[in-house]
C-alpha cells in the first residue's frame, strides 16, 4: 500500500462513518478503484479498513469530551445523568455485541455479493426519504415532535435503537443512518438522534476496530505470515487513522448543522444515485464485492459484520 492509498482510503472512512451513506459500500469502491481489492494484501487491507475507524472514534471523543466526562462523573456516582446515558449506550450497544459475534461469519459468506448490497442501498435510500416525510407530519401519522435531546432516551428506546443497529450488519445498511432513524422513531431531535449515533459508535467502531486487530495479529501468529502492519507499513496505518480522525471530525460537524436544517432526504436520494453507480460499476467488472474463494479457504473471515455497515 502506498502512502497516498492510506490517506485516501483515510478520509474516506472518515467521511462516510457517521454520515448514513454506508462506509462499507464506499470502501469498497475506493479499494477497487485503487486496486487493492486483490492479491496477497488482500486481507490486510480488509483489516486496515476497519482498524482506521479508531480515527472515527478519537474524532467523536475529542467533538464530544464533555459528553463523555459527564459519563465518567456517572460512573462513578458524580452524575445521575451521566450515568442513565452510560447505561443507555451499553444497552443500545449490547444486541450488535452479541448477534455480531454470532452471525458475523454468516453474514460475509452470504450477505458480501452485489445483490445484497445493492438491495441494501436502495431500500435504505427510501426508508430514510420516508422517515424523513413522517418526521415532518406528511402523512397523516402524528410523530413524537422530535424534540428530546440524549438525556431523554428511555432504557427500552436505547434497546430499540440497538436492536435497529443490528440491521445494519447487513453490508451496505448504514450503521449510521439505523441508529439516527432509530432515534428519530425515539422522539429525538435530529441533532440529539446524530449525538447518541456518534456516541454509540464508540463502543460499536472500537469492539470491531479491536476484534479485526487481534484477528488479523493471531492469524499471522499462527500462520508465520505477516500481520497487516508488516504488509502495510506502519507509517501507512498511521496516516490512514490520522486523516480518518480528522475527517470524521468534520463530517460529524457539517451532519449535526445539516439534519437540524435539510433532515435526512438529501441522503436518501445520494444512497440511490450510489446503488446505480455501485451497480454499473460491478456489471463492468471494475468494482469486485464476492470474497476471493481461494483465499476465502485459507484465511479467517474478517470482521467487517461486527458493527461497521
């Protein structure tokens, strides 16, 4: 991988994180389009896409610090308040925890092909165009006026916002776009449903980031081969974290100003434009999404359904 691969593939991951477009489904064009979808760093580079979302993670840490002080303060009896959102998160994150532990081989070996997640990215595109129409009272069907911030989130809504995440464990969903929808049918404003989607991706991105770094170091353990740093580099494992760190920050920016003004259409329609794309991109055999089956018998399954869609 070359230095600029790192940063490219960097600011991709940082971008589409938090936003709900599918991180998964953009990674995958980028990698295809440098051409590092094949070969023998194949898997390395599947690990690297998911090892840079601790960018991701120290970006939301550093935007929301007094957030997670306030958790801490919780933690240790200083904070009723902080405590129920530690709780919450725990709770929304645990379903994701546990069906991504179980299924998560299952889903790449059946989920990991253009149908699914073109079927993926269109469906989604619509939910959120949809959501957004009810939100706004156009249908008929009264919402809950979505105007509660994170504080107001009830243990049964966080559970229902974490089973919500599980959906997104199918390649293409969006983690994103499952748990700010899913705050959304919590009551949530739209700038407190992105604040507890970038919170709870702080347990969510670091369970994945972990569970691939260590994968990843035991399979080359155990097979004498090298780990993703000695195939990579160091210094591009680096660059890759630092640019995704720094354009997480500003996506997550730019999304709370934009849901408060335009909501979620605009992403809707961009998921539906990325679904033909995607499409016409692998009928040209340019962008690959099927794991290579030689390597697929040799290797571990990554960790990819763990929480990152």
């Amino acid at each position: 991988m070359e230095w600029w691969h790192a940063i490219v593939l960097g600011l991709v991951e940082g971008i589409t994180e938090y936003l709900p477009i599918s991180s998964t489904g953009h990674l995958i064009i980028t990698s295809s389009l440098l051409g590092l979808d094949g070969g023998a760093t194949k898997q390395a580079v599947d690990d690297f896409n998911i090892v840079i979302q601790g960018g991701a993670i120290l970006a939301v840490l550093g935007l929301y610090r007094a957030r997670v002080m306030q958790m801490l303060r919780g933690v240790f009896g200083k904070d009723p308040a902080g405590l129920r959102l530690f709780v919450n998160l725990v709770v929304a994150f645990l379903p994701a925890a546990i069906v991504g532990f179980l299924l998560h081989d299952m889903i790449e070996r059946y989920l990991f092909f253009p149908v699914p997640v073109l079927m993926a990215l269109a469906v989604g595109g619509v939910y959120m165009m949809a959501l957004e129409q009810w939100r706004r009272g156009r249908f008929g069907i009264p919402s809950h006026g979505n105007r509660r911030g994170v504080e107001d989130v009830t243990i049964k809504q966080a559970f229902g916002i974490g089973c919500l995440q599980c959906i997104a464990m199918w390649p293409g969903t969006s983690r994103s776009m499952m748990t700010i929808t899913g705050g959304y049918l919590a009551g949530l404003a739209p700038a407190a449903a992105a604040e507890f989607s970038f919170l709870l991706g702080l347990p969510t991105l670091g369970a994945a980031s972990v569970y691939s770094l260590l994968k990843n170091l035991k399979h080359a353990h155990d097979t004498g081969g090298p780990n993703l740093f000695q195939s990579l580099g160091w210094g591009a494992c680096a660059l890759g974290v630092w640019f995704a760190a720094i354009s997480a920050a500003l996506a997550v920016k730019w999304l709370v100003g934009f849901l408060n003004k335009r909501g979620l259409s605009a992403f809707g329609w961009y998921r539906l434009a990325l679904c033909v794309v995607m499409g016409l991109l692998i009928w040209r055999g340019i962008v690959s999404i099927a794991p290579d089956a030689k390597a697929e018998t040799a290797r571990d399954t990554n960790a990819t359904a763990v929480g990152s869609q």
